[in-house]
C-alpha cells in the first residue's frame, strides 16, 4: 500500500475517475459497516475539487436489500423456532435434552443448508450413505439416528410454503441482481458468503462491479479488482504497524492495569480514537472497571447480552419466586431491585423490604407468600405482599398456553408489580420492552402451548440470544470486537487477551457434524471461520499504525502461550516486540504502604466506647458476649453492627429447642400440677400438644418428623424428672415472663425466663432449658462467673436458686447448676457488671481478647482482623 495514500484515498480517486463530480448519486458503495462512511465520504468531498457534492448511496448488504419487496411474508426465526421445538417434542427423539438448545443448533443448521444452496437427497438411505462415506464410518445406530433427524426436519422445514430470513434475503439479492443498472463498489476484507458471491457475479454481467479488497491493497496493489471468474481474491502478508509491540502481563490483573494505564497515556498524547479489540471479555470487563473508576467512560459498541443485564435480572428472578413458592432469597432480590414497585416512592419499597427481611429472619420463615403475609405488621409491607400475589395470580405455573400467551400475562403480572414503569425509565429496560413486543407480534399465528417451564426456558434462551449496547455514551475509548473494526482506523489499537486460548480461539462449538461432513456437504468449515479472523486481524494491522497487543504469559501461575498467529510473526521478524515502558511505569504506580500505615503496624483493636453510646440495657446474651470478647461487645451493642440472623432452610438444634421451649409453655400451661393426675392423661397431654406444635414444623419441613421422634422418646423421661420436682416441692409458677433489674442508675439488666418455679415457703428456682446433655453444660458452668445466664436470672428474679434442665437424654432429664451458692453468685456477678460499665463509662478500653472458641462464629471477625495481627 502506499505510503502516503491511504485505502480510503485510493477508494476516492478511484470512484472520481469513473465518475466525474459533483453527481454521483447513480453509485452504490457496499461497506462492511458504517463507521467507514464519514472516512470516506471526507476524502471523496477533499479530492473531488467541487464545492458542493452528490453523494453516492452508502450501504451495507443488509440494509439495501431490505428495500426489495416481496411477493409473501417472512416467517421469523422465533416462530420457526418453536415449530421446530414441536416436531422434537412430538418425536420424542431426545428425551433427556434441552429440546430449546438443539431445536437452535438445528435452525442454524438449517440456515447454513439454505444459505450454502445445499440440497440433501430426497431419499434418507442416500443421505446416510453420503454420512457414511464423510465419516468414514460403518453402518450404525448413532450414525442412522443422526441422518433420520436431520434428513426428516430438513425436508419438513424445507417443503413448507413459508418463506424465512435465510431464503427471503436471497430472494431480494437475486431481485436486486436482475434489476442491476447502478455501478457497483464493494470494500471487503474478508471472502463473502455464497449468496453475496453469487449476486456480486450475476450483478457484473449487468453493471460495472469494482471490489476493493483490503488484503489486496496491503500487499501493494493500489488498483482496484473488476469482478470477474478468472481473478479470485489473493490473500497478503501481515504488515506490521509502524508503533507495533506486545506486553507480557502477569495475571489478569496486571493485564488489566497495563491496558488502563496504556490507555491514559494515549488520551494524554491527544488521541481522540482508541479502540480496545477485546479477545478475551473477563479482561476487558476489568478494564472498563479501571477506566470507570478513573471517570473515563467507554463507547461499547460489543454490548451485553440481555440475560447478563438488571433488567433481565429482576424479570427471570420474578419467575424464580413464582415457580419456587416464592423462597425468600429470590423474594427479597426481587424487592431490592428498583424496578419492582418503581410506581411508588423508592423509600416506601425499601421500608417494606427491609421490614420483610427482618421478619423472615426473626421468625426463620424461608418460602410461602401467604406466610409473609401472615407476619406481616405494617400497611406498606401488607400492600407489597398483595401486590405480589395479584400478580402471581397472572401466571398459572399449573397450565398451558401459547409462547404469546405467556408473554402477555408475564407483561400484566410486571405490570402489577411496577416493573413496566420501572423499564420505562432505562434504556435497556425499553429496549427489553420492545423485544417482548416483537416476539409476542411474530409468534401470534403460533397455536402451539407450552408448560411454564418450557416457556422460561425458551425466555431465558432468548434473552441470552439478543444484544444491548448503549448508545448513549460517546467516548474517544471504543469497546469492539475485530469483525467491527473492518476498514475502520483508529489513532491507536489496544488488543487485549491474544492468548492462543482466545485468538483464534475456538470456532468449532456449535456446529452440527463435523469438519469432514460439512466439507462434504458444502458447509463452512472451522478453518475457513479461522481464515476469517486471521482476515480481520490483518486488516486491521494494515489500517492502523498504533498497536500494543497484550496477554496473559502465566495464568494461575502455569505459563500460557501468545496466539500462534503473533508468535510465529515474532520468530520471523527475530524480534521479540516486547513493550518495554509499561512493566516499569506499573511498578512506579503501585501503592506502597507507609511504615506507620494500619497494614504495617495493624494490631489487636481495644476502642473506647463514647458515653453517649453505651447502651442502657444489657440483657444476660450480651453480659455474656462482654465477657467472652469485649470487642465483639462493642462492636455488636455499641456500634450496632450485628448481623440479621440468616433464615435457616435446613432444620437444626435451634429449631428443636425452640418447639421444646412451646411444648414445655403449653404442657405447663394446661397441667401446672402433675401430681395426682393419672399417667395416662399426663401422657396424652403431652403428646396431643407436642403434636400439634410439630405438625407446624412438619408443613415446613419433611425432616421435623425426626425432631419429633427425638422429643417423643425424651417425653416418659420428662415427666418423671417433673414428678420428682414436685415430690421435692418445687411447683411450676410462671413460664417466658419477663424481667428487668437496675444495675445502677444508667444500666438495667433485662431477660426472660424460660420457667420460674417456686415452692410453699415463697422460694423461687429458674429453670433454663436446655437442648444440651449433661457433660456440655457441667463444663459451661466449671469456671466461676464464666456463664453469667443463671446468675443474671436468678439476680432479676430474686430466686434463691437457678439451674440448667439438660434435656438431651432420652433416659432421664437431669438438673445441671453452679457449685457456687446462688444468692453469692448473683451478687458477685451484679457487682462486676457494675464495675465494668463504671468502667467503660471511664474510657476503659474493650480489647479484643477473646479465647479462639468464642472467635470461632464471631460475626465481627472481618472488623476485629484477627488473623492479621494475631500472626504478628
């Protein structure tokens, strides 16, 4: 090519020597996208030397053959989609498949018969023949099935009187052939496919057709090709940019830093068009993070697929909720999402959320709608959760409908749910609005129903089948992909992950048969998709004179190789082309922590707490967390920062305590004296109410029935031990009632007992319950004042004693208490609750200084670091 000319130069004068200025309106020039058309209509109004000029019509093939019409309609890929789902279904060819999955890889096979003007045999035993011979292969089963189903579909699809995108584009290139008159210009930089070579041939016997040829012009033939058979397009050596070098990166880290920092470097020397061809997308996701966060934003013109995007998110989660009974952690994603009641203030969704999470984690209710309306206590969550279920109501997941049945009551139940406001307010949101609007229009003649699955499926396959790309930012930082950058040229190209993993990468994946069947059949092999890459790449080298290719050299610390295609050009040119500046320059810019930085000098955490923030109740759970870590205290009591408890789907010890701790409330209830009432009716009463509580748990959960065969077992056992109470003289008083002691004037002590009992003389005894067998609870209790539960208790209550009711046994149910006398304990365990908050009320520290097993669940474990200064 020549030096001083560019292609876009060569195109100009080319097209002004055929046809002198100012009128070229009767020329059509074909391009491959319109990001060449200001380029080139720029150097056409440069060197036509007239001050006002006709344009010629600047198209793609796409675009221009759409103004051909057509004698009967198209029918669309989504309609035919779903005919083909039918004919699988109906076969029952493949029951254990995702029938969405192939029916797709079968359409697209399809397209490449039509598309390739391939016709299989009429007779399905020379089609298998023809298999036979391309496989290389004996008769056989798989082989047999293979040609049925291809062979029985392709002559179904193909003997209907519909006509689809496939054949109606070929329809109108033929149409657009026969009426050929305007002279012809075409920019390539790749081979065509058939049908575009076919009407390129039969459009020259008609007009002028000059091609352009981007691997021609770059291995120095400026002059442009007249189509004819005889001159099939040559191919040309890769030219190297004239700044041309590669960066070696560590990691995908340090990949993604080199290509941010290139990327500023280049904005600082006044580039105003940098294109990031990216091969590899987890790379580039993290530069756009780096670019972002230094407020560069970036023109994607690559895009996203719909099911990777917010408004996709908060569609298939409502799905999710509806078909999973609404299980909360889909429920409560879905509320936090802003579209969902997006007709209503933000603050009043975010209330009945917040509301919602806690209920559910306090009341460890994990699915059921009518459950959350059950715990529900204010208007705003009420009117939530009714929400919800109007709009459940409009998808019947027990029914059947048509693909556009479905849709239109997915449309009424978002609309029920604010979400259709919500999306109108977004980009992606109308766009994703727009699809459903097309797809509902283009499956209208479709009578065929589908379960709600099949429907999702086919949802979610759609949504990862279309594209958004956001239009709305301009930047001089492009984001592309190498077949966009066709004829395109930029100040300066950034390639990004030229692994051998990701360039070429793998073409092969999703083809049906392989190489050897479709070279027999007259498909498009793998090498020729290859061959179309190595194309784009050299075009792009050709155009552009600025470019750093980067990749990973070790991946998870295992060496990874650079894409052959660069590699080999290394070896040619013995030359390494390593970038030399960027290693450097990364280094310089990594933060180095200063010598009195908390990373250098981190160290057990022992805050003061300020007065105003010290709370004025403690209740015996938080006395204990104060004496196990008082960091942990502090953080949890005094800054608040404890965790909501985490809805536990899977039943465990707790949930056993707690229907224990019912049980035991409304035995004694019922039957406050056992002595003198026969065995039997103790017996019955026990067991009707032990019933009734775990026939709750049972609805929840299957496995409550082996907590409940684990109580049923404990029950004789229990009604002795409270027998033997009473023959002591201890008799049931009170059960969960509550109490409080003022510590002093600014701290009171509060709790609630599981039992209280007394006895003639007004002696009063706290019973815990406890789920635990002996041995566990003896050893709570083995150090003096370390568990400050049955002291604290028997402090707020007055009683003279407290124990532990170890109910862990099914043989006997025993007492567990201090050896310590009770009145002493409470005593000394007030006093040191006083001496600590006069303390802390002093500016006395709460280090953190707790044993490992109190660290062991520590919520607070990511705030206190201790496994970074501990190690110290």
């Amino acid at each position: 090519m020549s030096e001083s000319l560019s292609p876009y130069d060569l195109i100009a004068q080319q097209l002004l020597r055929d046809h002198p200025p100012p009128d070229l309106r009767h020329v059509v020039i074909l391009l491959p996208n319109y990001h060449v058309a200001q380029p080139l209509v720029q150097r056409l109004a440069a060197l036509s030397g007239v001050s006002a000029l006709l344009l010629p019509q600047l198209t793609t093939f796409t675009d221009w053959v759409q103004n051909v019409p057509l004698t009967q309609a198209v029918v669309s890929d989504s309609a035919r989609l779903a005919s083909l789902y039918q004919a699988l279904r109906k076969q029952g060819w493949f029951e254990q498949a995702d029938l969405w999955a192939l029916a797709r890889e079968l359409l697209t096979l399809m397209d490449e018969l039509t598309r390739q003007h391939v016709n299989l045999p009429k007779d399905e035993a020379a089609f298998q023949a023809q298999l036979e011979h391309a496989y290389q292969a004996r008769k056989n089963n798989a082989l047999q099935f293979e040609a049925r189903v291809v062979h029985e579909l392709w002559h179904a699809m193909s003997s209907s009187s519909e006509l689809d995108g496939v054949a109606a584009y070929q329809q109108r290139l033929a149409t657009l052939a026969a009426q050929a008159s305007a002279p012809l210009y075409v920019l390539l930089t790749s081979d065509l496919s058939t049908p575009e070579t076919r009407f390129l041939q039969v459009y020259a016997e008609r007009a002028p057709v000059r091609i352009f040829d981007l691997r021609v012009l770059a291995a120095g033939d400026v002059e442009a090709q007249t189509l004819s058979s005889s001159n099939p397009l040559s191919t040309f050596d890769l030219r190297l940019a004239t700044d041309f070098s590669l960066f070696p990166a560590h990691g995908l880290e340090q990949e993604a830093q080199a290509a941010d920092l290139q990327i500023r470097r280049w904005l600082l020397a006044g580039k105003r068009s940098i294109a990031l061809v990216a091969q590899d997308r987890l790379v580039a996701r993290r530069v756009r993070a780096l670019l972002e966060r230094a407020q560069i934003l970036v023109q994607d013109e690559t895009g996203w697929t719909f099911a990777t995007l917010a408004v996709s998110a908060v569609l298939m989660r409502w799905l999710e909720a509806v078909q999973g009974d609404f299980y909360y952690q889909d429920v409560l994603d879905l509320m936090k999402s802003p579209y969902v009641f997006a007709d209503q203030p933000a603050s009043e969704r975010k209330q009945a959320v917040y509301q919602l999470e806690r209920l559910l984690r306090e009341h460890q209710v994990s699915a059921r709608l009518e459950e959350f309306q059950r715990l529900a206590e204010s208007d705003e969550l009420r009117h939530a959760l009714l929400r919800l279920q109007q709009a459940a109501q409009r998808l019947p997941t027990g029914r059947e409908f048509t693909l556009t049945g479905w849709l239109e009551r997915l449309e009424q139940s978002l609309d029920s749910l604010g979400v259709l406001t919500g999306w109108a307010q977004d980009a992606a949101g109308r766009e994703l609005l727009q699809l459903l609007a097309e797809w509902r229009e283009e499956l209208a003649d479709d009578r065929s129903r589908f379960s709600f699955g099949e429907w999702r499926r086919w949802l979610a396959q759609q949504l990862d089948l279309n594209t958004f790309r956001d239009s709305s930012v301009e930047s001089p930082v492009v984001f592309t992909h190498l077949a966009a950058t066709r004829w395109r040229r930029f100040d300066a190209v950034l390639l990004l992950g030229c692994d051998a993993d990701h360039l070429p990468g793998d073409l092969s994946g999703g083809q049906w048969f392989n190489d050897a069947v479709r070279g027999a059949l007259g498909l498009p092999v793998t090498a020729q998709k290859v061959q179309q890459v190595q194309d784009d790449l050299r075009g792009l080298l050709a155009l552009n004179d600025t470019v750093l290719v980067t990749w990973q050299e070790t991946k998870n610390g295992e060496p990874n190789l650079l894409s052959p295609w660069l590699e080999l050009l290394r070896v040619q040119l013995q030359d390494d082309l390593i970038e030399r500046e960027l290693a450097p320059l990364l280094e310089r810019g990594q933060v180095q922590p200063e010598p009195s930085s908390p990373l250098q000098s981190l160290t057990m955490p022992q805050p003061a707490a300020p007065a105003k923030l010290l709370p004025i109740k403690i209740s015996p759970s938080g006395y204990n967390t104060l004496m196990a870590c008082p960091y942990q205290y502090y953080a949890r009591y005094i800054l608040r920062l404890d965790e909501l408890d985490e809805v536990r789907e899977a039943l465990d010890k707790r949930d056993y305590g707690t229907w224990v701790h019912e049980i035991l409330q409304r035995f004694h209830g019922e039957r406050p004296q056992l002595s003198g009432l026969p065995r039997v009716e103790l017996e019955a009463t026990l067991a009707r109410i032990s019933d009734e509580v775990f026939a709750v748990a049972v609805q929840h959960d299957f496995l409550a029935h082996g907590w409940r065969l684990r109580w049923q077992a404990q029950q004789a056992a229990y009604l002795d031990w409270q027998l033997e109470n009473e023959q002591n003289g201890w008799h049931f008083a009170a059960a969960e009632q509550g109490y409080q002691l003022a510590v002093d004037d600014d701290l009171l002590l509060h709790g609630r007992l599981d039992r209280l009992d007394t006895q003639a003389d007004g002696a009063q005894r706290v019973l815990d319950y406890k789920t635990k067998d002996k041995n566990s609870l003896t050893g709570l209790l083995k150090q003096t004042g370390e568990d400050v539960q049955l002291a604290s208790y028997a402090a707020m209550s007055e009683s003279a004693e407290a124990t532990f009711v170890a109910l862990d046994d099914s043989k006997a149910v025993v007492n567990v208490q201090p050896e310590q006398a009770m009145d002493e304990l409470a005593a000394l365990n007030l006093a040191r609750l006083k001496e600590i908050f006069s303390q802390l009320r002093a500016g006395t520290t709460l280090p953190a200084n707790g044993v490992d097993k109190a660290c062991e669940y520590c919520a607070m474990k990511g705030l206190c670091r201790k496994g970074w200064w501990a190690a110290e």
